[in-house]
C-alpha cells in the first residue's frame, strides 16, 4: 500500500469555527489519496464502526440440492457399499450437516430434518428382532426402500450430468447463417420504362430523317412481325434494340413491330435487358431451360 502523509491543521484563530478553515484558504488533507468517496466526499481513512453481517463472509464449500444428494454424497465420499449402507456412521455425519443448516437457515433444514429422521428410523428398526415371515421367506432389509431410492436419484443424476455436457445451442455454440443466392436462370438488371420511352423516340426520330412521301395502304400484322422478330433472335446470343428496326420501311412498320416485342416480352418469349443505367439495351430469347 502506497505511504500517505497526514499533516495536522493548524490551531484555528481565535473566533473562527474549524468547519471555516477552508474558507480561510488552509487545506485539511495534504499529499493523501483517498480511498474511496461516501455520498461524494473524499474517504481518507478506513471507519472504524463499520458493521459486517454474520452471513457476508459465510463459504460453501459443498452445495447439495436436497437430502438425498447429501446422503449419497456421504455415502459415496467414504467408499460405503450402497447396498449395505452403515446406518450409524451415515445418520451422524448426516445429523452433523443439518445442525449447521439448522442454525441459519430453518427453512432449508426442514427437509433435512425429514431424512434424518427417517434414517433414526431406519437404525431403530435394524436394532429391532427381525419380524417373522410367513413361507420361511427373509424379513425385507429395513434400508431396502431407501437404497432403492438412492439408486434411482444416481441414476437420474448421472443421466442429467451427461446431458449438461453435451454441447447446446445457444451456451455452447451458436449455428452460423449464411444466405447464398443460387438460382438456374441468370438474372439481368432490369429496364425501366423511360430507357425504353427514350430508346423509341430515338428510333422515331431517325425513322422521320430518312421517311418518304408515299401514299399507300399496307395492311400489318402484329403475329407476323413477332415471328420476324423470333426469327431474327435465333441463334443470337443478344440483339441491340435498335438492330430489329428497319427505319426505311416507315413509320408504320416501326409501330408494329415495336407493338410485336412488347406483346413478346408480355407472353415471356423475349428478354429485355440493360446492363445500367444509359446502356445500350438489348434483347434476346427468353432463357428456358431443358
């Protein structure tokens, strides 16, 4: 521990309290650290009226969860044979536990107190003549019912200390998630409705640079042009957008055939893609697989 210096306070002046010596500029405490602060003032000595509980320094060396967890452990502690359990040596060292617990905790001791007496009168009943059985069968051992119980607890407690060691998810471990996308058609960005707009106004304007003044009537076919459009995607891996507008047949069949890929796009025989924003845009034969 670190040496502090104490340094006594000079005799206060005739008619000034000694609570008004900071006032006057003279420090109580010089060069000392204090040890801890009570209600935010400095502690600088230990107080000598502390009071301490009797429990606060109380240690359990051995923690039980019930009189027949005590009675195996003092019989499996001392090697004793289960089966031929020696009723006084265990009754005592038994009876010894439940006067400590007795004295704190009468509660607890309650079921304590319970087995005790039952193991009295276990010994009692072993001091006793042997009652006589019909059929010369041997008179039932008195601590039969009890060594059938200690065994079963054993059991039940071996079984539930093998259970606590398997690795549980949660204390133990915890399961990793990973999310991994997979899917069998590949997936493209998708086209937003104004590339389009302005991929066909695009297109329509270059269609009224080159566009002739000629009269005639032309009967079109939607179902036709999308088969022509079909045919021009066979074999082609993607297809500009552009590239299935012919601008030299005129205006009309530019409608049509644009009407013919939106009607192939709306029954999925097409793909209309876009690698971003601004792109080109391109088409292709929707992905089907075999």
């Amino acid at each position: 521990m670190p040496m502090t210096t104490i340094t006594e306070l000079p005799p206060a002046e005739p008619g000034l309290p000694t609570g008004d010596l900071a006032l006057a500029g003279m420090p109580g405490v010089i060069d000392q650290v204090a040890l801890a602060r009570l209600y935010g003032e400095p502690l600088f000595a230990m107080p000598q009226d502390l009071y301490i509980p009797p429990d606060a320094l109380q240690v359990f060396l051995e923690a039980f969860e019930g009189p027949l967890d005590l009675l195996l452990y003092l019989i499996r502690k001392q090697n004793f044979n289960i089966l031929d359990i020696p009723m006084a040596a265990v009754t005592r060292q038994y009876l010894v536990y439940v006067d400590e617990i007795r004295s704190t905790n009468l509660e607890l001791a309650a079921e304590y107190l319970l087995m005790a007496a039952m193991l009295i009168e276990i010994k009692s009943r072993m001091l006793l003549p042997p009652k006589k059985v019909a059929d010369g069968q041997e008179a039932e051992d008195p601590r039969a019912e009890l060594v059938r119980r200690l065994l079963e607890y054993e059991q039940i407690k071996l079984a539930a200390h093998k259970l606590n060691e398997i690795p549980q998810y949660g204390r133990d471990f915890l399961r990793a998630q990973v999310y991994v996308e997979q899917a069998l058609q590949p997936r493209f960005p998708d086209i937003s409705v104004v590339d389009l707009q302005d991929a066909w106004r695009d297109i329509v304007k270059r269609a009224r640079l080159v566009q002739h003044h000629v009269i005639s009537r032309e009967e079109l076919s939607v179902r036709e042009h999308m088969s022509i459009v079909l045919r021009k995607l066979q074999g082609q891996k993607f297809v500009e957008f552009e590239a299935l507008f012919d601008p030299t047949r005129g205006m009309p069949v530019l409608v049509v055939t644009f009407i013919a890929l939106l009607e192939l796009s709306k029954e999925g025989l097409i793909d209309v893609t876009q690698a971003e924003a601004y792109a080109p845009i391109y088409v292709r034969l929707a992905y089907s697989p075999t």
